[in-house]
C-alpha cells in the first residue's frame, strides 16, 4: 500500500466516526454508525490551463484513492456487508479548479471502484466544494444498492483542519451502517400520485 500511495502524494488521512445515540429523546429503533475517510493529496493540475486532460493523472490517482478510502471506511465500519449507504465528496484548496476535484471523485476509475470494494451498485451522491483549509462540508449519503430508499438519505459532516492548503485536495468517502433516526415518512412504494394537478387545493 505504502508504494502505491507515492502516486497521489498523500498528505494525511483523517477518519471521522459517530453514532446518534438519541434523537428527540428516545432511541433510535437501529442506532447507525457512519463514518467518513478523507485523504488530503498535492493537486497534481496546479497552473494547467482549462484545457489540459485530466485523464491520465485520473487513471493513475483515482484507483489508488478508491482502495485507500474504501479500505478505512470498511474497517471503521465493520465490514463492506455493514455499509447501508455510502457517498463521496471532494474539496478542492483555492489555488485549483472545482473540475479537478470532481476528475478524482466522477470517474469509473474511482466511483467503479467505489461501488465494487462496497459491495454496492446504486449512483453514489456527492458535494464537492472549493474551500479554504479548515471549511466543514456535508456529504449526502443514500442506500448503496435501492437509491430510491428514503430511509437511507442522510449525511455526515467532514472537516480538516489544516487541509485543503491552496495547493491541495481532500477526497472523501462516506458510509452508515443504517437508516438515519426514525425515518418515517415513506417511501415511492407508499407514495400517493402526486402531480400538480392533483395538488390545485393546494397550490392555489
């Protein structure tokens, strides 16, 4: 691992976990653990013009930070079959572009992989920002394998404190073992037909 982690230029790794132990007052029925792993890497596009391909740093950097991110997240939360709902993030440090964030996060080089190491195959969501070091950011989570599982929409917050430096680029994987504290608003099984017409009473 060590070898292959000279190729994006690591800076450090910074693990965030925690559960909801109560919410309003009561527990939740399957408390939930989430996580989030960012790497802090060099930003290998610095003073590159609008039109320099990004894609073979893409193909070179993104691999290695799916693996290395995935890996952490797996072992903060007991195992790939653990993992619910999983999500992505980028920021990007002032010096650099918000494509180059989103070239290591938007890819199959990185979201294939993603997808695979969690055991998932649903889109996975994302926020991406750019930033000054010590900026939190929220990153959007949902059902690894049924997207459309509203009990699984959730987020967790990340922050470096000394990272993105203008220079830099933080990578974020995320991931809960559950539902966020009691869901319960349905779901498109459970939904009623709901159009704006059927909604005039409303709207009017």
């Amino acid at each position: 691992m060590q070898q292959n982690l000279a190729g994006p230029h690591v800076r450090k790794v910074v693990v965030y976990r925690e559960t909801v132990v109560t919410e309003a007052g009561e527990r939740p029925t399957r408390p939930a653990l989430q996580a989030s792993v960012a790497a802090v890497i060099h930003n290998p596009w610095l003073d590159t013009p609008p039109s320099r391909d990004l894609t073979p740093e893409v193909m070179q950097i993104a691999p290695v930070l799916a693996q290395l991110l995935t890996d952490r997240l797996i072992e903060t939360l007991g195992g790939a079959d653990a993992i619910e709902a999983f999500g992505k993030a980028a920021i990007v440090g002032t010096a650099g572009e918000i494509e180059h964030g989103g070239a290591l996060i938007h890819t199959p080089y990185f979201g294939n992989l993603m997808r695979e190491f969690l055991e998932g195959d649903s889109i996975i969501c994302f926020a991406d920002v750019r930033a000054d070091a010590g900026e939190p950011l929220v990153v959007p989570m949902w059902h690894k394998t049924k997207a459309a599982t509203r009990s699984h929409y959730q987020t967790v917050n990340t922050r470096i404190s000394d990272g993105p430096r203008a220079d830099e680029l933080v990578i974020i994987a995320a991931g809960s073992t559950g539902p966020r504290p009691h869901p319960r608003i349905g779901d498109r099984t459970t939904d009623p037909a709901v159009t704006v017409k059927s909604l005039e009473s409303v709207l009017s």
